[in-house]
C-alpha cells in the first residue's frame, strides 16, 4: 500500500555531490538513507515549461521507504510517496 502525497511537501535533505539523498528530514527527523531502491529522471509538460527531476525510491532507517523528487533547475526537494 503507498499514500501519493496530493501535493508534493517540500524537504530538507542532505545529498551527496551526485544529488543523491543521503539523510531526509521526514516527521520531524533526520532519518538517514539506508538505500536508494530505485533512480529515474523524468521530464514533464516540456511543451509548457520545462520540469525536469530525479526521482529516487529511498528506504530510510526506521524501515520508512518513500519517494522524493529533486527539480534539477531549482535543487529543490519534495516527497511525493510514502509506501507502508
């Protein structure tokens, strides 16, 4: 079962210098990412505006797993999905 956030929360995350998720800020900690299950960019509405993020599918400690995404051009972080 998964929960699809319907609007994406914004995120403090701390990212290796590829702009991978190394530790997230979720429920107010820092949860450290115990692995990175899944990886894929996605570029959306291009013909409107270019949206450009990577996502990544991350198991955090506690046996979290959720979905984020990094918009490219702003370095922002959001989570879009929480699995249970």
């Amino acid at each position: 079962m998964n929960k699809l956030v319907r609007q994406p929360l914004q995120l403090s995350v701390n990212e290796s210098e590829s702009h991978e998720p190394l530790a997230i800020r979720h429920q107010g900690r820092w949860r450290r990412v115990e692995a990175v299950l899944s990886h894929w960019r996605m570029h959306q509405e291009w013909w409107k505006r270019p949206v450009e993020r990577d996502y990544f599918r991350v198991r955090l400690d506690g046996a979290v797993i959720c979905e984020v995404f990094r918009d490219v051009a702003s370095g922002g972080w959001c989570l879009q999905r929480v699995y249970d």
